[in-house]
C-alpha cells in the first residue's frame, strides 16, 4: 500500500466515528418511537375488542347450549323450559293416547327456545358491538338518535308483525292452545296442527287447512281443555209421557257411565234436567253428561243412538198423534133417514 493510501485511511475512519447514529437510515430510526407513540391504537385496543368479540361468542355459545338443553325433554318428561309456565291439559287423554301430547310439549318447547336464542344472540351481539364502540372512542349519541328513528320507522311499518310475534309469545306462555286442540276462532274453528309465533294452522272438518294471524285473534274458544259437556236436546211427541221418557234417558245415561269401555269417559253421573222446549208439535228434553276434552262427540253420537234405541222398545216417541176418538152418536142424527144417493 503506498503512502498517500495509508495517510488517508485513518482519516476516513474518524470521519465515519465522527457522524455515529446520523449514518443510519431515518426509518429505522423512526420505527421503535412510531410504536411506541402509537401502541394503544395498534396494540391495546386491537387485543381488547379480539378479547371482548371472544368473551361474546363464548357467552352466547353457553346460553344457547343451555336453552337446547332445557328445551330438550329428558325421559319422556315435561322440558324444562315449559315447567314455570302452567300447562291446561289436566285429564286430557285423548291427547297421551294420540300421541299428540309429546308433540304438543316439543313444538310449544321448541318455539319458546327459539324466542329466548334469538334473544339471547341480540342482546349479546349489542353489547358487544357498544363496547367496541367505546373502545375506538366513538361518541354513541348519534348512534342512539339513529337507531331510534330506525325503530319507529320499524315500529310504524312493522306493527301488525310485531303484535303478531307479541300475541304469539303470551298465546304460548299462558297455554291457551296447542297442538291437537280443537279451537274456535271467530272465522275458523277445527283441530290444531302448527303453533308459531307469527300465525297458527288448524284444519278444520271438511279438511281444509286456515292459516291465522295471531295477532288479529280477538277471542279463541278452546274445546280441548279440563272438561268438556255433552248436551242433548231430545225431541219428543208433543203428546208423549215426559216422565217415562225421562226415566228411560237417565236409564241409558247411567247403563252406558257404568260400562268398562265408557267409564274412564264419564266425568259425572248424566242428569236429565228437564223440559227444554215445547212447541205443539214436539217437546224438547235435555239431558247433560260432563266427559272428558275431546270425547264429546263419540260421547253424544253413542248417547242418541241408544237413546232411539230405547225410546223406540218402549213405545214413547212414536211421532204420530193419537187419533182422536169418534165423537157418540146424537138421538136426532140416530132417528135421521139414511141419504138418497139418487137425491129424489
């Protein structure tokens, strides 16, 4: 190496010492303070809303397991979520031998427990979503104002489907009807076969299938709960013996009561309570049987067959009126010479 070269290296390495740190690039330098100036936005925050998304489909997992859990009945039991509300089938065996009383439960069970998921996921989802908002520092009083006018636009536009979800969830709570029933609506009446939130299908005799609107269910007759009456207006001869015939309908009434095929039926011994109606023509006898939901009508077809049947063996309701006697010969009609027929 020659001297000139020699003479200048140690300069050239004081002059490198001399700038130190001013040699290296800017945005090396730059990074460490940049993350640290901003390390809640980048860090903090970001790790809190992860944690409080986390913790809300955690919550919402647990819940809905355990609303699956009390909807789904255990041993052929009544669901847990259906033993705080009253349950109005007291008696009802016409529904267990049908098998419609499981599925009765099971529907009821499962549209409350789709209530209270959906519920459950609203609520969770709202929280959340506020907390984040107050994690990125966001003023919620615009979003307050907003959401307002969104719910009385909603309330204004939606109404008649939330009275009908409205109607649907008190329907179910309080038992006023379920599957198998046989209701009547004001405009329809017939058997149950679908309850939901929003409307109810029954199909009624002749097998036509109506769809009805909860909400705009203004009274519903249930045919199907506790108990349920069979009464007979028994038309007899206006000239018939009202005592005899009586006795013979409370006969049959308390023959058929006491029958092993009949007897879990029955509810109370028949009564016979009296004259309903007369006309000329016809007298109206009523007889009464308390039976149990459902068995009303099979109760009554049998009850007027063998009703007929006995009334006919004893001779009461003809339906003829008696011919009137022949009034008795007068004196002056006996002396009276016979008709000519040739009129001479």
């Amino acid at each position: 190496m020659s001297a000139p070269a020699e003479t200048a290296a140690p300069a050239l390495r004081a002059v490198a010492a001399a700038a130190g740190p001013m040699s290296r690039p800017i945005g090396v330098q730059a990074l460490p303070q940049f993350w640290q100036d901003h390390e809640k936005v980048l860090i903090e925050i970001p790790i809190r809303i992860l944690g409080i998304i986390l913790v809300a489909l955690i919550v919402r997992t647990i819940l809905r397991r355990m609303i699956d859990r009390a909807v789904r009945p255990v041993h052929g039991e009544v669901p847990r979520i259906l033993r705080p509300f009253k349950e109005r089938l007291e008696g009802n065996s016409f529904l267990e031998s049908a098998g419609l009383l499981s599925e009765r439960r099971a529907q009821r069970a499962a549209t409350l427990g789709s209530v209270l998921k959906s519920a459950v996921s609203v609520t969770v989802v709202v929280i959340a979503f506020l907390l984040i908002l107050g994690e990125l520092q966001i003023s919620l009083a615009p979003f307050v104002v907003g959401t307002s006018i969104i719910g009385v636009a909603l309330g204004f536009g939606a109404q008649n489907i939330v009275k009908d979800f409205l109607s649907g969830m008190f329907m179910l709570m309080e038992d006023q009807y379920g599957v198998g029933d046989v209701i009547d609506f004001q405009l329809a009446s017939g058997t149950v076969e679908g309850v939901g939130l929003r409307s109810t299908r029954l199909r009624d005799v002749n097998g036509t299938v109506w769809y009805v609107r909860n909400g705009e269910v203004l009274r519903v007759g249930n045919k199907s709960q506790g108990f349920a009456q069979v009464v007979l207006d028994i038309p007899l001869d206006a000239w018939a013996d009202v005592d005899r015939a009586s006795a013979a309908m409370r006969d049959v009434s308390a023959e058929m009561a006491q029958e092993d095929s009949w007897s879990s039926v029955f509810l109370s011994t028949p009564e016979v309570q009296g004259v309903e109606s007369m006309t000329r023509e016809e007298t109206v006898v009523r007889l009464v049987a308390k039976v149990r939901p459902l068995e009303q009508w099979r109760t009554a077809r049998e009850l007027r067959r063998r009703i007929r049947d006995r009334l006919e063996r004893l001779d009461i309701d003809a339906h003829v009126p008696p011919t009137p006697p022949e009034p008795p010969p007068t004196a002056q009609s006996a002396e009276a010479p016979p008709p000519n027929p040739t009129g001479s």
